[in-house]
C-alpha cells in the first residue's frame, strides 16, 4: 500500500467506498432503474476486477521475474481496494433496496437468497484464504530473483480458492439473471 500513499492515491479507496455508498442510498428521488444500474455497475467492477486480477498474475507468474511477479502481488491487493470493495458494496447496498420489487425480503425469494448466500461465502472465501495468499505472494516475491517452490504453492493454493471465489460469484449473477425458483 506504500505505492497507493506516495502517488498521492491513498484517499482513493476511500473515496470509492463512500461513493458507492452514497449512491446506494435510497434516495426519495432515485428511483428501481438507478439501483439496477448501479447493482449491475457493482457486479462489473466485483467480476471483472476478480477475473483480470487471475489473468494478471498468471501472466507476470509465467514470466518468471520475481520483480514483475512482485508488483503484479501488489496490483492484486490494489485493484481489491480499487475494485471489488466499492463493487461489493454496490452490488449488496442495491440489492438489498431491489430485493422488496421481487417479492420480499432477500431470504424470502429463492433465487436472492442462493444468490446472495453464494456471494457471502466469496466473500468468506476471500477473507479467509485468499487475502492470506496475497500477502504471502507480496512476501515472498520480494525477497531474490527467483520464484521460490514456497512462492509457487502459494500462488497454487491462491489459484484454487480464486478459482472457487470466482466461481460463486458467477453461478450468483447466473441466478440474478435468469431468476429461477428454486424451492417453495
């Protein structure tokens, strides 16, 4: 985070978070089509920030270079705060206002409630092991020239679990698209 406070960027993340909350609030004058848009806005920026950043690392990883690998590491952790905190908080703060439109309460419809619980359990997936394996990545790369068999079972392990925190949140807009009834 030191590259985010010397650029002069490190009130960035906290400007994108308020803003996202601020335009979450459910203003008499702001009507169901801005909630959507902005529902549909936070899941752009959740998804598309959580796919790049795999795609990032496995390229700077395949480059081999410890000093490439070190900042694409720290581009991760960046992008998180840049990304996929303001996009979770518009995706959950809008869907929350939406949820009444389709029949209740979040837990009350089917489809909300799968989608949201698979949303929760990203997000658990991504506090308890991704963002361990992100630090350690960051750890490791910096210290040598060279990828060490340590940095490369993190980077494994970090795959896995992105790969399963990638997918929940995929199968959650599946749902959020198509609305299927799933149980009573």
């Amino acid at each position: 985070m030191k590259f985010l406070t010397r650029s002069g960027l490190g009130v960035l993340p906290i400007i994108l978070i308020i803003a996202a909350i601020l335009v979450s609030l459910p203003f008499p004058f702001l009507g169901r089509q801005w909630h959507l848009l902005m529902h549909i806005l936070g899941a752009v920026l959740f998804i598309g920030n959580i796919t790049v950043t795999a795609a990032w690392m496995i390229l700077v990883v395949r480059s081999g270079q410890a000093k490439l690998v070190h900042f694409g590491a720290r581009a991760v952790n960046q992008a998180d705060l840049l990304f996929t905190v303001p996009g979770v908080l518009l995706i959950f703060l809008n869907g929350l206002t939406l949820a009444p439109a389709f029949g209740g309460t979040p837990w009350s419809v089917s489809w909300i409630a799968a989608a949201l619980a698979l949303l929760i359990l990203s997000g658990i997936v991504w506090l308890w092991f991704l963002l361990r394996y992100q630090n350690q990545m960051v750890e490791l790369s910096a210290s040598g020239e060279q990828l060490s068999a340590k940095f490369m079972l993190v980077f494994r392990n970090w795959g896995i679990w992105g790969g399963i925190a990638t997918v929940l949140p995929i199968i959650s807009l599946v749902l959020m698209v198509f609305k299927p009834t799933l149980w009573g």
